[in-house]
C-alpha cells in the first residue's frame, strides 16, 4: 500500500514537471514567434516602402529620386558586404555604383540586382568583357567595355534612357524589353536581389 502511495506520488511529481516543462517550452516559442512577427512586419514596412521595382508596383517618385551623400550613408558598405560575400569583382566598384546610380537618379540596388541575374555579380561573362550586365549581348554579338568603370557608366546611362525614362519602372516592365524571352524569372530574381540588399 505504502509503494502504492510513493508511486501515485511520484507520478504525480513527473506529471506536475512535465507540465512546467511544456509551459516553459510553449512560452518561450511563442515569445519567439512575436518576435519573429514584429521582425516580418517591419520587413513587409520596408518592402512597401522600397517597392520601386517589384513586379506590380512603380516607384514612389522615380522621375525625382535625389539622395543626399552623407558620411554615414551605408549603401556602399551594404554593397560591398554583398559583393564580398558573393566573391564579385564588383567589390572595389561599390562606391561607383553609388555615385552613378545617383547621378541618373534611380535606386542603387537596380545595377547590382540586374548584374546577379545576367552574370551572377560578373562570375560568368564573356572573356575581358567587363560586362556583367548582358548589355548588348544577343546571339552572336557581345558587347565588351575596357573596364567596370565604363560598363557601369554605360549601363546606367542606358538604363535610364532607355528603360527608366520610358516609363519601364519596374523588374517585369524591364524585363519585357530587356530580355523579352524571359517567363518572368529574370523578373524575380532582379526583385529578390532588390529585397536582399534592402
């Protein structure tokens, strides 16, 4: 009787441990859970804010984008993490992508975006073409510049004029004219590059 007794509490005690256990458990996941929500919502925030080129959405003022340089501007440290963590030799050319997507006044994440999807970040391009942007390559015929200088200038300047300033303003738009054969991936992943540097 006395072993009954000992066993019933000491099921009891394993039950009553158990339930702690889990209740513990449950809170601390769901403490998880919130936080993980909050950090979604403020993601979803900044996708709203930054939708200039997702596919159905246009920029909020694209004709009167203006940035001002300041010493604390972290857009080409987060493109040069970017780049590195990709191995690009765009690495040392962070700062000119900057500077030349501000001066054709357009989101600075489009260039490297587009360079992930034509040639992931310049790893496969055509020999001593310095064009990781497939700008005017087609068939047979590819477009080389004498440096990444160069093919960032060049590339900017005409995807202002002839993709911006037409009215092209988002991925698929751009997509349509810039490699027309696409199904919508090219589209995509310009956008899902576009939300990784965000």
């Amino acid at each position: 009787m006395r072993q009954k007794k000992l066993l019933i509490l000491l099921s009891f005690f394993i039950l009553v441990f158990i339930n702690l256990f889990l209740t513990i458990k449950i809170l601390h996941f769901s403490q998880k859970q919130q936080k993980i929500n909050t950090i979604l919502r403020e993601i979803d925030d900044q996708k709203n804010y930054y939708q200039q080129f997702s596919t159905t959405s246009g920029p909020v003022v694209l004709g009167t984008y203006q940035t001002q340089w300041e010493v604390n501007d972290n857009r080409v440290a987060n493109l040069k993490s970017f780049f590195r963590k990709h191995n690009s030799p765009l690495y040392q050319y962070a700062d000119l992508i900057v500077q030349v997507s501000d001066k054709y006044h357009f989101d600075y994440r489009l260039l490297p975006a587009i360079a992930m999807q034509e040639s992931t970040l310049c790893k496969f391009i055509p020999e001593s073409s310095h064009n990781c942007w497939g700008w005017g390559i087609y068939g047979n015929t590819i477009t080389r510049f004498d440096s990444y200088e160069e093919a960032i200038e060049t590339v900017a300047k005409g995807i202002k004029k002839n993709y911006l300033d037409k009215g092209l303003i988002t991925a698929s738009k751009i997509m349509q004219k810039y490699t027309p054969s696409s199904s919508g991936s090219w589209a995509a992943g310009v956008n899902y590059v576009l939300r990784m540097l965000e």
